[in-house]
C-alpha cells in the first residue's frame, strides 16, 4: 500500500517523484525533429556558446610578423530575456482530494489520483515549450505576454525575413515566389532545406494551376498534383528536401461555464496561415530547447518544498500551507528555445485565400 510523506494525505514521497518530468518529447510531435530539448546548469552560457559556434563564420586575416592581431567579437544574445523562461502551474490538491473523497474513493486510492495531477501539471508545462518553439518558427521570436510579464525574445531574425508572402491567388506563379525566398536567403549565404506548414497549404499548392503547369504540363491544369510529385518537384528545383507538417492543437485557456464545466478555447501550435523556410545544420536540427533550474531547485532548504532530489526538466514540487490548511502540487520548468542561425529562418504569410 502506497504510504505519504509524514502521514499527511496527498503528501508524495520525494522519490516517487523521481520519474516525473524526464521526458519531454512527444512522439507524435513534428517539431521536435527540429528542435530537440536539452538540459543545462547555466542557460546564458550555453546561448553564447550556441551563438559562437552556429553563426556564418568569419573569416580572420593575415598579418605580417610584429603586429597586433584583430580583435574578433562575440555574436550578442539577449541576456536580459533569456531566464524569463519560467514555466509553472499548480493545484489546490487539498479541494482536489475532498472533492474524491466525497465520490467515495479510499485514502489507498488517492494515492494515484496525486500522481496523475503531478504528471497533467508536467504535461502542461511541456505544451507552453511546444508553443514557444513554434512562435520561433513561425515568426522568428517569442513572445511573453501572460502573469504579469509583457516581453519578446530577439533572435536577430531581421524583418526582411518574416516579411514575405505567397499568393494562392487565380493568376499567380507559386513556384516563382518560393523561387524568390529562395534566392533572398541564398544572397545571404544560407541554403534553404526545408518548410514548416500546414496540410492545408500543401493541398492548397497541389490545386494551383501554376503548380500543376509546372509539374505536369497546362493539359494536366484542374488535375490535382500528387502529394510524391510534389515533394520531388520542391527537391529537385528548391532543394526543399524535408517538409515539415504541423497541425496539432493546445488547449489554450479555459473558463468555467453555468454548468460548472470547462470551456476549453483551442489553438494551434503552427498558425495556418504560414509557410516557413529553414536551413538546419548536418544533424537536421534548426535549434534547441534549453532547460534551465527553476526557482524550486532551492526552495527545499527553506521552504519545507518536497520535491525530486535529481535534476529534470520539469520539476514536481509539493508543500504544506497551514492557514488554510492547504496541499498544493506545483510543475515548474525554466525554458528558452534557442535558434542556432538567425539566417536560417524565411517565413512567409499565405494570401489570396479567399475568406
């Protein structure tokens, strides 16, 4: 039979914590390709790094003996946002353990039902990161506007690059302005391999006449191009070589109806509206999420916290209020997602849509 921590119901033995928090890939997750997750004692220092190493690279210069060498520089980061990244959500668990108690189940039982809030309150903190990474695709930074906190994360994508269109219009070549991203990154020394996107985009292109003449020939227009023909027109002319399709949802806020149920408003991670051109490195990865130590690392020693004496990336902590007696469980995680090139990122806005 499980037992709790100092008899105090609800109250998790800190190493029955430990597995919780570890895992933070998703299976089912497209973006994780791109973007993997790692864990590190000092976010800022890790950036840097990143930074130095990823960045088009310079090229030094000869000298002649006896003189004094050129002074090279550091590419900046924004330090000043980067530990922002604090994730965090909790539970009255004390509400939450009444409310099962009246529905009849035993005090052996809770046990699992403290477990199981632990794991959603990760889980959500997980799916703020998968948002985050994909505000960066999508628009080349992030934005922090919730609790009290209003900041945007700049990865000196410049505004040239988020500021291109493709038109799906009657009329318009689709191929000569993906032609056109393709070329302004290249102008720029960065070779363009892949596209985020959404199904809907894909179909849209497979649909289009001047994709259709391109790929087939005029006789084929009003035939709709074949999802393979289409990813080996995008390869062979483009060098497009992996396309990326996000069309998963979150459950983004939530309010409590007159029926005491709750209304939960959906979104999705990559916007519709959105095709994005990347370049990654030879491991096929754009950038990373970094995980940083958030607050609760230390409140152990002062604040009676019980929580995973090991290091994961979501932390599970509980404490005891005693007026009102309350159990709280709290999942906490510091994050940043970290884009290895700011000129690896072209996004473009879909137009001509009709409503």
């Amino acid at each position: 039979m499980p037992k709790f921590e100092n008899n105090i119901l609800g109250f998790i033995p800190k190493t029955d914590w430990l597995n919780m928090g570890f895992q933070v890939k998703r299976p089912n997750d497209p973006i994780d390709g791109l973007f993997g997750d790692e864990k590190t004692d000092n976010i800022t220092a890790y950036w840097q790094t990143i930074a130095d190493e990823y960045q088009l690279p310079m090229m030094a210069q000869f000298h002649g003996f006896d003189t004094e060498a050129q002074t090279t520089f550091r590419v900046p980061v924004d330090n000043h946002n980067i530990e922002k990244g604090l994730i965090k959500v909790k539970i009255n668990q004390s509400e939450r353990m009444r409310s099962l108690l009246r529905a009849g189940v035993q005090n052996d039982e809770m046990y699992d039902y403290v477990i199981n809030d632990g794991i959603r309150l990760a889980d959500q903190v997980v799916t703020r990161t998968k948002v985050a990474k994909n505000e960066l695709l999508a628009t080349g930074k992030i934005t922090i506007k919730e609790n009290n906190l209003d900041l945007t994360v700049d990865y000196g994508v410049k505004p040239a690059q988020t500021a291109f269109e493709i038109s799906f219009a009657d009329g318009e070549d689709v191929f000569e302005q993906i032609q056109a991203i393709i070329d302004a990154a290249t102008a720029k020394g960065t070779t363009l391999n892949g596209i985020v996107t959404s199904k809907i985009n894909l179909t849209r292109m497979r649909k289009h006449a001047s994709v259709q003449t391109a790929i087939n020939g005029a006789a084929s227009i009003g035939a709709l191009v074949s999802k393979a023909s289409l990813e080996s027109y995008l390869e062979e002319e483009f060098g497009i070589t992996q396309i990326v399709v996000n069309d998963l949802s979150y459950g983004a806020s939530s309010v409590i109806d007159s029926d005491g149920r709750p209304v939960i408003t959906q979104k999705r991670y990559f916007p519709q509206d959105k095709i994005t051109f990347f370049a990654t490195n030879p491991a096929g990865k754009m950038g990373v999420g970094l995980w940083g130590n958030p607050p609760e690392v230390d409140a152990e020693r002062f604040m009676g916290v019980q929580q995973s004496s090991e290091n994961p990336y979501v932390f599970i902590s509980q404490w005891m209020e005693k007026d009102p007696a309350v159990l709280w469980t709290k999942a906490s995680g510091l994050f940043i997602p970290v884009l290895y090139n700011p000129g690896a990122l072209y996004i473009a806005s879909v137009t001509g849509v009709g409503a």
